[in-house]
C-alpha cells in the first residue's frame, strides 16, 4: 500500500518536472534554430577573409550582395521564372502521364508484365546521362529541360501509383464488390482513395528531382535558367554569385516542400498524423 | 416447433477445390442446406474447415465447381438477391467518415442523398453511435467500428446479411452487447443472416439452427435447431437445461473435427 502510492508518487514528479523546466528555460524550437542560424552565419562571416580565402568561400554578406545585385538588374527573376517553368511544366505532363499509365498498368496485369523489363531497363538509365542526347534532339532551348524533367519525373510517380492501385485492400474490393459496387464504382470510390498516399508520396519525391532535371539541363546547354546563372558565375570564379544562385534554388525546394506537406496534409486528412518529412536530395 | 419458411438460399452438393494436380485441396464437399427466409444460420466448425470458402460462394465472390447454389429458387449468378457482407476484420473505408460509410451502398444505388442521410443516421442511432457519424474510423474504438461495418450491410436492407466471424476481435463484454444489439435488429428487420464463429455457444444463442461443420474437407456433420423462443434473455440464456443440452451435444460433435483438423493444423 506504501510501496504504491510512493511510486505513484514518484511517477507524477518525474512527469512534471522535466515538462515544468522547458516551460521555464527553453525557448520555443523555432527560436531556437533561429539563434543557431545566427550563430552559423556570424562564424561563417567571421571566418570568411581571416581563415579561409574568400575566393573559395565568400562572406554571407557578399553571397547576399550577389544576391541583391542579380535581384535588382532582373535576371535573377528571369532566370528564376525560366526554371520554375520549366520545372513545373515538366512535372505536371510527367506526372499526369505517369498516374495514367501507373493506373492502367495497375489494372491490368498482364500490360504490366509485357511492359515491364523495357521499364526496369528505361528506369535504370541514368537520366542525367540522356541529358546530352536531347540537347540534340530537342535543342538547347525549353523543350529539352521539359523533357529532361518529364523523365525524371515520370518514374518516381509511375511506381508509386503502380504500387498503390496494386496494393489496395482486398478486403475493401470484396466488400465493395458484395454490395453491388459496379466496376467503375469500385475504382472511383476504393480504388482511387486507397491509392492515394502512395500517389501523393510519390508526387512529394519526385518535385525534386523535376528540380534536379531542370537544373541539370540547364548545366548543360542553355541560354537561360537557375541553373545557367548559377553555371556562368562558376565559369568566371564568382563563387558569391554561384552561391547566390545555390541559395534561391534551396528556397525554391524548401517553399515547394512546405506547399506540398501542406496539399498531401489537405489530400490525406484520414491518415494518422506521420512525422514522415519529404527527403529533399538537391 | 419452427414456423415453415421459404426457402432462399439452397445449396445441393455445393464442392469447391483449390489448386490442380497434387497440391489439390478440397475445401468443401457436398454441401446440402437449405436457409429459409427470416432464418437465421450460424455455422461453426474447426479452423480451416471451409467456412471462408462458403461464405465466399454465397457472397458471389466464388463460385461452386461442382452442384448448385440457388437463391430463391433460380441459380446464384442470375437471382435478384441483394447481399450484405460483414468482414471478420472491420473493412470500414479509412477515407470515410462513419456515416459516409454507412451511406456507400445506397450511394452507389443512387439513393438521393437526404434519404440515405436519414436512413444511415436512424440506423447508427440504433446501435448507439448517434454523435459518432462525422469521425473516421480511426477514431472509433474496435467495438464501434465493427458496429458501423454491420450497420453498413444492413442500411440497404439486404435480402441475406452474412457474417464472418464479426465479434471474434472483441473483448466479451463489448461482444456480449453486439450480440444483443444483432438479435434485436434481426428480429425487427426479419433479415435471413448466415453467422460465421468459432465460438459455440455464440453459434447457439445467435441461431435458429446451428451448423457444425467437419474438418477439411468441410462438410456438414450436424444441423440441429435451437428451438429456444425469442426474444432470447442472452444474460440467463446459458442456465436453460435446452441450451446446456445443446451445448454439451454440439460440443461433442465439434470436439472429434477440431481434434481431426488440430494435427493437420500443426504439421
């Protein structure tokens, strides 16, 4: 009886005291992250022209200069707007083709077992590596970045509505089957829904890899883009403006990611709440 | 003395196998029973006895390769029966909400809405989960779920509602009170139901006749009535010498099937 309620006891202070000292001491995480941002980037501007060469590694403030010198002559935002077209244009044709494609071969077995050595083949190639192939093709204009960013694309979607429509509950077909569910019914209002988290997952990996191809097209042969701003600072050593250029891009991902988490959250809200975040690799 | 009742689902010499050459299971055999309209069946048998395999083929989910199935005197595949299906695991759409569950099957017939608003929320009301209707499933306790998936089979009022195994992942309190909440609607609606359980004593305070089943391959080995009047007092429904009777008779029949099927089980 003592024994118990000491324990007891004992459980309520070990609960309380940790949660009473946060609410105490601890800034709130945003904070937090904010004053390390401060601190990463005093170092940064402290060490840049003592320790290091600011040739290879120029002061935040320079890379914010860059920035603001780009931003005010305005090919900053053309170029900014070249790459988002091209990155959002190239995901939305990849994207729809892949759902389609992923739905059809979902539903039908037998074009997924016909069709799938050329797409293990197609899937396996290293896309960056077509890249050349269709500036020649395509030219070095929008066309080829758009394609670029379709193949990027297309996969990551394709699988993942594959799996998706593949791996619907059996259960739910039968129930669904038993109370008179038409065909069409089924797939509109079972089949679809299920799917969902996977398709919505696989729209969430592959926007950065949309970024990627048109970032890399651009790499490649262009005239206009992130990515030929980024390449020409490179070319003549302004490390602050290729840094500058690296930076916009990394805004550019994290908003998609945020608008993104925020649409999946919206799509998927019967879903448990998952701590899961979008792996960002650019 | 039982009333005499319309025959509605008929099966003579049902079989069905799986599989071809040596690996062939038979997992029926010979099923004859007629199910009258209003009756309502409860089938138990060991485990791997083909009651899935049953249950399947009078869902028109499978069909017989060998004898017949009739549902009002014409053959399964062509009878204007309507079916109701509950699941042994809750099959509740996760994307739905309770009532927009229990609304699918008139949605899909057409039903408009405001009709199949009220009839879904009378029918949630009944089995208390009134206040419930806008939740997710995910956010609905076992017992709760397993309600609305049974609501859902009942809403469009189905000629036969079958039942595999619905109360197995409760705990016994919760499924003690879904027993009674299924008799007092299956009485109401008059709703001929084929009851799927491992459980014995479910199968015959449930049924009007009760079925054992034997060890694969699964035939009928006994179909005895229950004979005990309804409304039945589920509380105090195990001291009448009729249902200890049938209890300790059943079991017998029961008992040599599952120790037939508990070696094949294990090896």
């Amino acid at each position: 009886m003592t024994r118990a309620t000491t324990t007891a006891r004992r459980t309520v202070t070990l609960q309380q005291r940790p949660a009473a000292r946060v609410r105490r001491r601890r800034l709130p995480v945003w904070a937090q992250s904010l004053a390390l941002l401060v601190v990463l980037l005093a170092v940064w501007e402290a060490f840049s022209g003592r320790l290091v060469d600011p040739f290879y590694l120029p002061a935040p403030s320079a890379i914010a200069d860059a920035l603001a010198e780009s931003a005010v002559a305005g090919t900053l935002w053309a170029n900014l707007w070249t790459t988002v077209q091209e990155t959002a244009i190239g995901f939305l044709i990849g994207a729809l083709a892949a759902l389609v494609a992923g739905i059809v071969f979902g539903r039908s077995p037998r074009v997924a077992a016909v069709l799938d050595p050329f797409l293990v083949a197609l899937n396996a190639t290293p896309r960056v590596a077509l890249a050349p192939l269709f500036v020649v093709w395509f030219g070095i204009g929008f066309l080829s970045k758009v394609i670029l960013v379709i193949t990027m694309v297309f996969f990551i979607v394709f699988y993942n509505t594959f799996q998706g429509v593949r791996s619907v509950d059996a259960t739910y077909l039968r129930v669904a089957t038993v109370m008179g569910a038409s065909q069409r019914q089924i797939f509109r209002t079972v089949i679809l829904p299920a799917a969902t988290p996977l398709i919505v997952l696989g729209l969430k990996l592959s926007i950065p890899f949309a970024l990627i191809g048109a970032v890399i097209g651009e790499f490649i042969a262009s005239s206009a883009g992130l990515g030929y701003q980024i390449k020409l600072a490179s070319n003549t050593y302004d490390t602050a403006g290729t840094m500058a250029g690296i930076f916009v891009l990394m805004v550019v991902a994290v908003l998609i990611d945020l608008v993104l988490n925020r649409i999946a959250r919206r799509v998927l809200f019967w879903q448990p709440e998952s701590t899961e975040r979008t792996t960002n690799t650019l | 003395m039982s009333i005499p009742r319309e025959p509605l689902i008929e099966l003579v010499g049902v079989s069905r196998s799986f599989g071809r050459g040596a690996g062939r299971v038979v997992a029926v055999r010979d099923l004859d029973l007629t199910v009258g309209e209003g009756e309502i069946i409860t089938v138990v048998g060991p485990s791997g006895c083909g009651k899935s395999t049953l249950l399947n083929m009078l869902a028109r989910l499978d069909e017989p390769d060998a004898g017949e199935l009739r549902f009002r005197g014409r053959p399964a595949a062509e009878a204007d029966v309507e079916i109701g299906y509950v699941t042994q695991s809750d099959s509740l759409f996760p994307w739905r909400t309770l009532l927009a569950n229990v609304e699918y099957p008139l949605e899909i017939r057409g039903v408009p809405k405001a009709e199949r608003r009220e009839r879904a929320m009378a029918l949630l009301a009944r089995v208390g989960l009134a206040g419930f209707e806008n939740h997710l499933p995910r956010q609905l306790s076992g017992g709760m779920r397993q309600r609305g998936n049974i609501v859902r089979a009942l809403v469009y009022e189905p000629d036969i509602v079958l039942m595999d195994e619905p109360f197995g992942a409760l705990d016994a309190q919760t499924r003690l009170l879904q027993q009674r909440q299924l008799q007092d609607i299956c009485a109401e609606e008059r709703t001929t139901v084929v009851f799927i359980t491992h459980d014995l004593q479910e199968a015959i305070l449930l049924g009007d006749r009760v079925v054992v089943m034997t060890a694969r391959p699964g035939s009928i080995k006994l179909v005895r009535e229950v004979g005990i009047d309804r409304p039945r007092d589920l509380d105090h429904i195990h001291e009448q010498p009729r249902f200890q009777h049938l209890v300790t008779e059943l079991w017998d029949a029961l008992r040599d099937e599952v120790l037939r099927a508990a070696p094949a089980v294990a090896s």
